[in-house]
C-alpha cells in the first residue's frame, strides 16, 4: 500500500535519512520504532509531504506522492495524526472534527457520527474548545478528525506519548478493531514496547537513519530491542 524507495532526506549538511526502503502492506499495522532523533518523525513528514526528499520515491496504492501537494495527500485516503496531536485550541471539538469533513468528496456531514459513536466524550464536549481538553481527549480528538473522512491509510506519530494509561488501551483497542473489522492500515511510530507487541503486525526499525530490522512482531527479538531501541 505504502512503499517507500531509496528516501534520503537532509536538514541542511546533516544526513538524516539514508536510502529508505519501506513497504507497509494492506492490512497491517506496521510499527516504526527506533531511539529519539533516529528519523522516524522525518519519515512521516515526508510521506506526507511536509518535509522534501533529496532522493528516492514515495507511493501510496500506487500513486506517486511526489507529484502531489501535502494538502491533497489527505484526499487520496492518507489520514495523519501527528506527533503532539496539532488540533486547533481555539476551536470547539465540532470545529476541530468538521475540518475532517472538508476533506471527503462528499462533505457529509454525516460522518461524524460514527465517530461520536467511537469517543462518546468528544458528544459530549462538542462546544468545549480543544485546548481545554486533557492530553487524552486531546489525542482522541486528533484520531477522530483523521478519521472522519474514512482513510485507507492512518498514520500516527507517537499516539500514547503523554496520555494516561486508561486512554493508551483505549487506542489500542480501537486500532486492532479498526484493523479486524474495517481492514484499515495503519502505520505507527511508538516507543512503548509492550503496546507495540500488542497492536502491532508489523515491525521496522531505523537507527541513525537507516532501515535496519523488520518483519512480522513476533520476530521482535530481545536482542533488536537491545541492540536499537534499549536506551
């Protein structure tokens, strides 16, 4: 579904993706795991269009990314919730998940309300504005909103990072019913091993930049976890 060729990618003379191969398949939910500052979040931003590519080539289903503008990648079924979640504080909770609504074709209003189903406390704070809401809330918000226009493709950047434990399983299990029921993709940076073993199907670690490991979750060996992502 997502495949990635020879990607690198530099802030300024510094090289920080070399010559990345990845490929998330159909169906699966691929953790990218890695120590900080080995690239992981640079990746994301470039397959969605926020950071250039120097070298290499980005597909989703087939279609070339590199020929589209960030704005229209959302359009072609990539949802994206990124690293400290980015809603829009000034706006309510209806705001933040109508702007999900201008993505589709449709603009169908309609499809909020499978979402109000999913997080029954964003019904009930729909005139709360979003910066007013816990990180929790907040990151739930941020799912929904990607959500809302029914992507093939959701992508996450650290979605437990400062959510309370309660809420982490919540996601968890939203994203394996996600997967099973609907057959989303999903793609994932996360830190926290144990729920990358219990959500995940797929693993791929970068260090310094480069691919190093991956395949399916049960191939997670402690001594990859002690040779890349041990601290």
């Amino acid at each position: 579904m997502l495949q990635t060729r020879g990607v690198n990618q530099f802030y300024g003379g510094s090289h920080i993706l070399w010559d990345v191969g990845l490929d998330v398949q159909p169906g699966s939910i691929t953790c990218l795991m890695g120590r900080n500052g080995m690239g992981k979040t640079t990746l994301l931003k470039c397959v969605m269009g926020l950071l250039p590519i120097r070298e290499g080539s980005i597909h989703f289903g087939g279609e070339d990314l590199l020929r589209r503008p960030a704005e229209a990648r959302a359009g072609l079924g990539i949802g994206y919730v990124p690293q400290g979640r980015e809603i829009f504080p000034q706006l309510t909770v209806e705001e933040n998940l109508q702007l999900g609504v201008y993505v589709r074709p449709d603009r169908d209003r309609t499809a909020l309300e499978p979402i109000y189903d999913t997080f029954p406390v964003l019904k009930q704070m729909l005139r709360r504005r979003g910066g007013d809401l816990s990180g929790g809330q907040q990151q739930q918000l941020a799912i929904g909103r990607a959500l809302v226009f029914n992507p093939q493709l959701l992508i996450l950047d650290e979605p437990c990072e400062g959510i309370q434990p309660n809420i982490v399983a919540e996601i968890g299990d939203l994203l394996i019913r996600l997967n099973r029921e609907t057959g989303l993709t999903v793609l994932l940076v996360e830190q926290k091993l144990p729920f990358a073993r219990r959500v995940a199907t797929d693993f791929r670690i970068l260090d310094k930049g480069r691919l190093v490991a991956g395949g399916a979750i049960d191939g997670l060996s402690d001594s990859l976890v002690q040779k890349h992502l041990s601290v």
